[in-house]
C-alpha cells in the first residue's frame, strides 16, 4: 500500500503487518516461529505477542513456561497501539485469564480478521488446555474469529461429539459457528483416509465448502496447524476474501509440505518447508 507523504514530498509505502499470539517452540517448527516464517514467506511484515515459552525439538514438547498475563498485555498493548494489525493469528493460550486479556486488547484496538487456532495439545499428546480455558475461548474469542481452525481432535473437544466422516464434520462445524464466528474450517488431517479432506463452513452465507488435498507421505509435518492458520491470517491481511484466503493458504501449506517432505533434521517429527517459493 502506498501513500503520500506531504512534508517529504515523496511516496511512501506500507507493511500488509500480521500478528500472532502463540506460543514460541524453540525448535523453530511451530508457534511463533512457524507462523513469522509463514508471514514471511506469503510477503507479509510479521509481529509476535509471546503468550509461552516452550522447550521443544522434533522429538516433542520437555517444558513448558507461561509468559505473565501482564507481559503479554503489555505485548499487545505495545503492538497495536503503535503499529496495529491487519490481521490476528492465535494460538496456544493457557489461561482463562490470559484469554479475557487478549480478548479486551482485541475489542480495544478494534481489531479484525482474527484466525483462531484452539491449540489443545502438542504434536506428541502434551495437553495444553484446561476446561476453564476452552470454555472462555468458546465465550470470548470466538464470537470475535474471523475462522475458528480446529483440527479434528480439537473440534471433537470443542463440540463434545464424535467425528466419523463429512458428515459429522459439517454438523460440527454449523454447531461451532452458533459461538459467533463468521466460519469454521475443520481440517481433516487426522482421519485415516487417503487424502486430507477439510471443511470450511461459512456461517453469514449458511454455505459449506469442501477442500480436498492429496495426502503426503511423510514424517515433516510438525507446525502444520500453525501454518496453515498464519497463512489464512496472511491472505486476510492483503484484502482476500475469506473462502480465497483459506484456499490461497491451503494451497501454501501443501506446497510446504511437499518441499519439506524429504529434508531430515532432528530424530522426531520435522517441520513443513516455509521458504519452499524463494528457496531450496
């Protein structure tokens, strides 16, 4: 975006600015990393509001360390009273109270398209929310979601159904979307089809798409979830609208994967290859 500016009499430019409210994995393959790589990669300026620090690798998650609700105001205060956001990617939250703080920042700035990402677990099973904290999320942040991005665990947990197949998928996803937000995209990732089939429910539009990718065979798919949700953010930022967005990040994300598929670094799960479109 360009504009004017008078007293040097030249045109200046502006950032498409994203961003996330995660926690940081120090082995780079998701959270915060993930996500200012992804803003990176989809020509986004990217900014972060640390919400935990994390000591983690390919191999799973060792400790974990709640950064203080009045840091992470200050984070959010200090960000979007300066320089704003076009778009809001969040993810792993650990407190009710954190979410209520988030959530007052949020409505304070007034600030739009927000990606949620109900972060309940770890790759390797680490729990990650409490009942008291996902029932704030559903109350408070929510009603505020541009999309809600459960996977399919997740989407389990926030509905108290059982998902087996489309069908179950979309009676989730319509449920959810009564908390507020304007869609939900339930991934398909963990069913044990051939391919990876995601629904996205519009709720203003009461209109259901479905996005069906190849599966990848491959072990490098840690951080899918926040990348995909930081690439949904990215594309809102620039003006797409919603269905584009998601389509536009969902085709990023398989790239990713793809490039990434037979690179190895660490024993565990490795990450997605962010970079993949400027280099190899």
């Amino acid at each position: 975006m360009n504009k004017l500016d008078s007293e040097q009499g030249r045109t200046t430019r502006t950032y498409h600015k994203v961003l996330t409210i995660a926690g940081s994995d120090s082995g780079g393959g998701a959270g915060i990393q993930a996500d200012i790589k992804t803003f990176a990669a989809l020509g986004c300026y990217g900014m972060s509001v640390i919400t935990a620090i994390t000591a983690q690798s390919t191999m799973g998650i060792t400790a974990i360390h709640g950064v203080p609700q009045d840091v992470v105001q200050a984070q959010l205060e200090a960000v979007l009273s300066d320089m704003g956001a076009d778009a809001v990617k969040i993810g792993m939250l650990y407190s009710s109270e954190l979410v209520e703080t988030i959530a007052g920042q949020l409505k304070k700035h007034h600030i739009g398209n927000i990606v949620l990402d109900p972060v309940m677990a770890a790759h390797d099973g680490v729990e990650l929310l409490n009942d008291q904290t996902l029932k704030a999320i559903k109350e408070l942040l929510m009603p505020m979601a541009a999309v809600v991005t459960p996977n399919l665990p997740e989407a389990s947990v926030l509905s108290g159904r059982e998902i087996n197949g489309l069908k179950d998928m979309k009676l989730t996803a319509r449920e959810l979307a009564k908390y507020g937000s304007r869609s939900i995209l339930i991934k398909g990732g963990h069913s044990r089809k051939t391919d990876c089939t995601d629904i996205l429910f519009i709720n203003s539009e009461d209109r259901f798409v479905t996005l069906t990718g190849p599966r990848i065979a491959t072990r490098n798919l840690h951080g899918t979830g926040c990348t995909l949700s930081s690439a949904i953010a990215a594309f809102l930022s620039k003006g797409h609208p919603l269905e584009d967005a998601v389509r536009s990040a969902r085709e990023y994300l398989v790239g990713a994967v793809q490039a990434g598929a037979d690179y190895h670094i660490g024993n565990g799960d490795g990450p997605v290859h962010h970079c993949y479109r400027s280099w190899e």
